[in-house]
C-alpha cells in the first residue's frame, strides 16, 4: 500500500497543494486524510474516489500496473475542485498583498488547525471573526453571541452589537437566512472548517439594498465550557 500513499504525495507535489487544501478542496476531513498518509493506512474507496475526482486525477493512475512517473499522462486539465483551487489561491495572494496586517483565510486555517478546534492562541483571531451557537432546531434564524469589531459583518453591515446583526438577519429573505443555516449546519456536520464564496443581495437594517460577493470560512470551535460553537470568517471579494 505505500506505492498509493507515495502516489497522493506525488499529486499533492504536482499540484503544489498541502494535505490540508486538498482535504478542504475535496470535501474529505483532513483528520482522516491526514492519518491515512502519514500512517500509511489503507486508502480505501471512500477516500480515493472524492481525492481523485477533485483534483482532476484518473483512479486508474493507483493501479499497481501504472509507475509513479507516469503522473502527467494521468492528470486531468480540468478537474471539478481545480478552478476553485485557483481562485482560493489567487485570492489568498491577493489578501495578503493588500491586508496590512489583517489576518487572511490561510491565517485563520492556519489557526484552526494549528489549535484543533479549540479557541486557544484566539485574541489575534477574536476581532475578525463572528461567534455563534448552533442553530436551533426549529429557529429561522443562526444565533449570533459575539461580532468581531473588524469582521466582514461589522464593516458592511455598521453593526456596533451583536443584537444589530440578528436585527439585520431578520430583514434577509427566507431563502437567504435558509442558506446560511443550511451552511452553518454543514461545517458543524462535517467537524472542520468549510470555504466557501457566498454571493449576497440582500436589504439591511437601514433599508439600504447590500450586494456582495465574498469569500467565508464556518469552523466549528470547541468553546470554553466544553461544548460547540461557530465562527465566521469572511473576506470581500468586491
């Protein structure tokens, strides 16, 4: 099983990604993915299929008949995750061009990954960042407890507390609230942080009509008193 394993770090070197954007990328855990090449573990169909359909690669390629250096003849041009690899990536140079010091989506992967989920090393992170519950069971609503003085929210919504953004929520339309529960619902699930590039139309609380497109990352964090909570992490992308 070690020629698979070499062949996935083979791809990963290919296409310049680390083992977590290509967990993140694909839609796999990046515990899982993580544990299964560094232990060299059975990789099995589960796992395979999800990595090779998003990266753009054959699953013929691991067959045992095909040598390692035949990569190239096995890599597709498009793949389903390739264009949104590109545009991660050419968005994360731009943010840290023009930041100034702001943290960034890696910055913030960085965090949650380097911290397990937990809020540890979090006063750097605290101000750009959203904080909520998860959303209860028959609520229309996601449940803010905290913003971040400089997060995305604050900034375009001129939110000054946090019950100004459940006040801006409820003037979002249904359709609009129903994806940012289904979103948050989606990153708890699954137990890792999910990017995404959310486009909203929407009227704010002082009737003005917002338009954006941005870029947002949902983590679940485990909070201080040993249960579950969310943050949001978001960029403009204008």
């Amino acid at each position: 099983m070690a020629l698979i394993h070499q062949k996935v770090q083979a791809i990963l070197a290919e296409k310049n990604l680390n083992l977590r954007r290509a967990a993140i990328s694909c839609g796999i855990n990046y515990r899982t993915l993580h544990s299964a090449i560094s232990n060299e573990r059975d990789l099995t169909f589960s796992l395979l299929d999800p990595l090779t359909r998003g990266l753009g690669v054959s699953l013929s390629y691991f067959s045992s008949d095909v040598p390692i250096d035949k990569i190239k003849e096995h890599i597709h041009q498009t793949g389903p995750a390739l264009i949104a690899i590109k545009t991660i990536e050419d968005a994360l140079t731009a943010a840290r061009e023009n930041a100034k010091g702001r943290p960034n989506c890696s910055d913030f992967l960085d965090w949650w990954y380097r911290n397990d989920g937990r809020l540890d090393e979090f006063d750097g992170i605290r101000p750009y960042v959203d904080q909520f519950l998860p959303p209860e069971p028959d609520a229309a609503l996601i449940n803010p407890t905290e913003i971040g003085e400089k997060s995305l929210a604050t900034k375009h919504f001129d939110l000054h507390e946090t019950r100004h953004l459940t006040q801006t929520l409820e003037g979002f339309s249904y359709s609009a609230n129903l994806s940012l529960r289904s979103a948050h619902m989606e990153a708890l699930e699954r137990g890792q942080p999910v990017v995404s590039h959310p486009q909203l139309h929407e009227r704010l609380r002082n009737g003005e009509i917002f338009r954006s497109q941005y870029r947002r990352i949902l983590a679940p964090v485990t909070l201080s008193d040993g249960t579950t909570g969310l943050l949001n992490f978001s960029e403009d992308l204008g």
